[in-house]
C-alpha cells in the first residue's frame, strides 16, 4: 500500500473507532468536525487560503432576514460605540451583546423606486445579498449572484453542500408578486446566477434528511447510499436518453434540452461530490416530524437545522429566509391577530407601531436563542461556534411604513474566528450595505472580488 493510500485508510479506522466510541457513551448528539479528523486541506488556512479560522476552525458564514423592516425609534441602540443600550426590539440579544455588532448606516440604493415606481417588498428581498438593481417583470428574471453563493463557490468544494437555504414560508407563489415584479425576487434572498435562485427548503425533516439521510440513527448512511445509487441510475437514463434524440431536435430545441442538461449534470456533479466524501455523518437524535404547529418552534427547529449543519462541517455557508419582505403573517400566539404587512403601514399610529414593535422583538427573541446556542457549541478549536461565525441578521426595508432602504436594520454577530469586532455599535454614516459584503468576501478567502453589486470599497472599521 503506497503512503497517501495507507494514511487514508487510517484517517478512517480512526474516524470509525471515534464514532463508535460515541455511540457507546450514547451521546445524543450530532458528531461536530473533530481537528484531529479534518483532512489537511481543511486545516491548511495558510495553504488555501480557503474559509478557515486563524486556528484552522471552520469559518461559517449565515444571512439571515426577517421581514417588512422595523420601526426605527425601538431598533436602534442608545449610546456610543461601546457604552451602547440595548432596549425596545434589541434588548433581548443583552446576553450576547459581546458577540455582535449593531450597524447603522447601511443602505441598499438599488432597492429604491426610482423609474420602477412600487415594489418595494421584491426589491426588498431580491435586492439583500446581490446589491443590483433588479428586472422589473414577471417573467424575464435577472437580479445578480448573491454574496452567498460568491463565498460558496470559493470554498463549498470543503463540504458536502456548498451551501444551504432555509425558510420558514410555508406557501410560495409563483408568478408575478409585488407590482410587476416576479415572485422569485420576493421569495429568494440566495441566487446562483443572474436569473437563478437558490429555491429555500421550508420542511425541517427534509433538511435533516437532506443533510444526513433519511431513516432512524444507524440506518441513515445506508439509505443515503441507496439514494445515490438510484438517482445515478436515473441519470444515467436520461442522458442516454438525451443523446439519442439530440439529432432529431431543431435549433430552439436542442437549446432547451442544453439547458435542462445544464442542470443534470449539476446533479451528476453532487452525486460525485457525494460519493467522494464517503458516508453521511448520522447524528444520534430524531429526524424531524415536519414542519411543527407552533411558529416558534417551527423558526427555532430551522435554526437548529443550520447550527447542526455548520456543527457537522456539512456546510459553511447558509441563508435563512424568516419570511418574504410583504409577508403578512399574523402572530396570535404572542396576542397580536393583525397581517404582519398590514401592521407595517402604520401611519404613525400608536398602537399599530406597538404591535410592529412586538413582532420585531419577537423574531429577535428567535436570532438570540440561536446565538446562545451557537455560542453554548464547542468547534473543533476549542472555541464556540459563535466565535468561528459571520452571522448577518437583517431587513432589506428600513422603516416598513415608509418603504426605505437606507440606514437598514443590520446586526453582524459572530467573531469570524477572530477576524471581526464585538460588542459594538457603529455607525457608518451612509455606506453601501455591499461593501460589508466585500469583507465577508476577504475573510473568506475570496480575494479576486474586486466590487461587489453597489460597493464603493471595503468597510472600515468591522
């Protein structure tokens, strides 16, 4: 057996032993990204440049957004820089305020009307991690690559997924949404391509399965290798399929037929990705039921999903759509029975603004709970998982009465292994929100982005 071969073969003895070890203590717990287990090229940060820590930790990056903005009076911190308050819609993240910073003046130009007149809600959200200025039409898509999927494919090649989407939209619409403009800028913050979202998963179970496989603990890995084998033996078909009628098809048609190949040669392209990384990791806790009755459970499950995902090393980089800019939601169990969207033009009036308020801090409620637990999570350095993460939570409208998208509601949590300040309130006086994007981008590896959507140059002082 030549060298590399054999080091291989006991990289795997160990990882066996390691996790049967585990299983015989009968730890419920999904197995994190042991240092002593990562390949080299995982742990190289000085090699490749790639998502990696100054300790060769993991470096995860997350978006996530929740909808129709805020009200601006009750989000904003009191004070300066350091000796900031934390009160109305904020003051549930006190307990980690160690580990974030609140950043104002961040805006989105390209989300605002201008010629396009309304649609505010689809610029909203089209408009969050790309920083283009989006087709307005039902039908001829074209918004840009996300922030996302730039970091993604510097580094998803480490991963079993390059990377995850999740919302918590039960109901997706298809078609034209918000003045004129396609559903799928209001419905997707993730885009591959200029006209290609990255569609987000609404189902807990079929994240976990996707993830991990599905079946009870012990059976996972099996039936994930199942899997793979029919789905190739599928494609295998097709393309047999398509090969042979490929010289019967006119011009317009054998474009067509390009395009669907495009995308299952994607799939042929993960199924190998698969098959290289060997056998899913398979956690020692239920698969998820499906989606849970309660709204709060239903958002805490998905943020468990992405803690899980980022604890096994099977992804670094995730978005979680909370819901769709325009999202008109009501929120009884916490007394308010009113549209989520339909509270949001308040008109300045009182009451109304209170319930915005409530809905505001209740969905920051959510991201804090999923910090503590993030931060409550030893990585493979010793660290918290807090502490190796970029973690952006935001709106893509500012003040949802007035539809503005300057000075948005930005909370950047995490320590990026290091690389970022915490425990901070900074303002930046009006900054491009895409120039953040471009430190994200360098602390990711990704040094060839020169500007990124509307970016004007780096952010100081993050």
């Amino acid at each position: 057996m030549n060298t590399s071969a054999h080091s291989a073969a006991l990289q795997r003895q160990a990882a066996m032993n390691r996790r049967h070890f585990l299983r015989g203590l009968g730890a419920c717990l999904a197995l994190p990204a042991f240092a002593s287990l990562l390949p080299r090229r995982m742990l190289a940060a000085g090699e490749t440049g790639l998502a990696t820590t100054a300790s060769g930790a993991p470096l995860r990056t997350a978006f996530v957004v929740f909808p129709n903005g805020a009200i601006p009076a009750r989000w904003w911190p009191e004070g300066g820089e350091s000796d900031f308050l934390l009160n109305g819609t904020l003051a549930p993240l006190e307990p980690v305020r160690a580990h974030l910073q609140v950043l104002g003046g961040l805006d989105h130009a390209n989300a605002r009307g201008g010629a396009d007149g309304a649609g505010d809600h689809a610029r909203g959200n089209g408009v969050f991690l790309t920083g283009v200025r989006l087709n307005k039409s039902a039908t001829n898509v074209r918004a840009g690559i996300s922030i996302d999927q730039v970091i993604a494919k510097n580094v998803g090649h480490l991963t079993r997924f390059p990377s995850l989407e999740l919302t918590c939209d039960v109901n997706r619409q298809s078609g034209a949404c918000d003045s004129g403009y396609s559903c799928a800028y209001q419905y997707n913050i993730s885009w591959q391509s200029p006209t290609t979202p990255m569609t987000p998963e609404n189902n807990p179970r079929l994240v976990f399965e996707r993830l991990f496989g599905s079946g009870p603990h012990g059976e996972r890995a099996a039936n994930a290798k199942q899997r793979i084998l029919a789905r190739r033996s599928v494609l295998d078909f097709v393309m047999d399929d398509a090969r042979r009628m490929q010289d019967r098809l006119g011009r317009n048609d054998r474009e067509k037929l390009d395009q669907y190949l495009t995308g299952v040669r994607d799939v042929e392209t993960r199924i190998q990705k698969a098959e290289q990384f060997g056998p899913n990791v398979d956690p020692d806790q239920a698969t998820p039921s499906g989606i849970p009755q309660s709204h709060a459970d239903y958002v805490d499950l998905m943020y468990d999903m992405m803690l899980i995902a980022f604890k096994t090393d099977s992804t670094r980089v995730a978005t979680f759509v909370l819901g769709h800019d325009g999202d008109n939601r009501s929120f009884t169990q916490i007394g308010i029975s009113e549209g989520h969207h339909d509270l949001s033009h308040h008109q300045n009036d009182g009451p109304r603004m209170d319930k915005i308020a409530q809905i505001d801090k209740w969905y920051v409620e959510r991201f804090a709970g999923f910090l503590r637990r993030l931060d409550a999570t030893e990585d493979v350095d010793g660290k918290s998982l807090l502490h190796n993460s970029r973690i952006l939570y935001g709106s893509g409208n500012a003040d949802g009465n007035r539809h503005s998208h300057d000075n948005l509601p930005v909370i950047l949590a995490g320590h990026g292994g290091g690389a970022l300040s915490a425990g901070r309130f900074v303002q930046h006086g009006s900054k491009p929100l895409s120039n953040l994007f471009l430190n994200l981008a360098d602390h990711a590896g990704v040094r060839e982005l020169e500007r990124f959507g509307d970016s004007t140059g780096r952010l100081k002082n993050v």
